[in-house]
C-alpha cells in the first residue's frame, strides 16, 4: 500500500529541507560586491527565472474568418 493521497511524500519534503538550507548557506558566503559586471548577470540571469512568475502568452478571442475590404472607400 503506497501513501495516502493529499499526504506529501516524506522523501521529496526532506530533499527540498536540505537543498533549501544548502542554498541559504551558499547565498550567505557571496560577497557581491567582489563579483565582476560579467559574474553578477550571470547570477541576476539564474536566479530571476526562480524568482519571476513565466509570462505566459494572452488567448485572444478567436477573430471569425471572414475577409474584409482591404481599402475603406
């Protein structure tokens, strides 16, 4: 019998515990102002697509097919 749907899976939890605290302690050691132009895009780049909701493309509403005069008169 696997685990009761709704309850997290135990694993995945305790994975993300430990990345999560990896990360933090990294983050901490960084002295940014030691970084050069080139090194701290390069983090800026990284890090936004974690950061920043994706934008998703906007569903118009489909236009009828229909053809329309080229030239108003």
């Amino acid at each position: 019998m696997g685990r009761i749907a709704g309850i997290p899976n135990k694993l995945t939890s305790e994975v993300k515990e430990k990345l999560q605290t990896l990360v933090e302690g990294v983050v901490d050691t960084l002295d940014i102002t030691e970084m050069t132009i080139d090194q701290k895009l390069k983090l800026l780049q990284i890090t936004s697509q974690y950061i920043l909701p994706r934008l998703k493309s906007i569903y118009t509403e489909k236009v009828k097919d229909e053809d329309l005069p080229l030239f108003i008169d």
